[in-house]
C-alpha cells in the first residue's frame, strides 16, 4: 500500500495486487485519513469486479458524513454498474477534478 498526500487529499494505492488484504488495511487505518479527501487508486489492478469495489461503500458513506471526497480510480469496468453512492472514475486526474468540484460545492453550501 503506498499512500500519497498532496494538500487536502490522499491517494492511496494497491501496490500487492491482492484486493482483500488491501481493503483490511485501508479499512483499519482509515482513522488516520478521515480529515482529508480519498482517493483509492486500484487502477493496477484488472481482475476487479463490481461487488469489489461495492465494499468501500462504507468507507464512502464515512467520508461524506465528514464532508470530504471518497473517490475510487478503476480503469477497466462498468461504470453503470455502479451504485451512485460510490464515485467511481476510470484516471486520476478525473479524481483530483471531481474532488475540487465537490470542495466548491460544499463551500457554497450544496
């Protein structure tokens, strides 16, 4: 797991390429990142299923409470698939741009 700050957000990335192990560890130390906007970054991994990435739907649902951005990068998968609930996005850079448009609508009260 190799996690990354820049400013107000986190990137954290699967760097074993083993899914379940790596959802403990977020899921465990996600204390530690509750302050900030999260990215999850699984792009690596191509063996990903939907009901996969469903299981940081309580991470997501931590987040928003908090008021911060809980975004996961997957590169290959049916986005439709989805729940509306995840923010689920094919590159880190649509990431970082959905972060900042949720920064500026909580700072306009949305």
């Amino acid at each position: 797991m190799k996690v990354d700050q820049k400013g107000h957000t986190v990137t954290i990335k699967d760097t074993q390429g083993d899914f379940k192990s790596f959802l403990e560890k977020v899921t465990q130390q996600f204390k530690t990142f509750e302050k900030q906007n999260v990215i999850i970054d699984l792009s690596a991994n191509d063996k990903l299923t939907e009901s996969d990435v469903k299981l940081f739907l309580p991470l997501s649902k931590q987040q928003k409470k908090a008021k911060k951005s809980f975004i996961i990068v997957v590169s290959d998968l049916d986005f439709n698939a989805i729940s509306d609930k995840l923010a689920v996005v094919p590159s880190l850079l649509e990431a970082h741009d959905i972060i900042e448009m949720e920064e500026i609508e909580r700072d306009l009260g949305f």
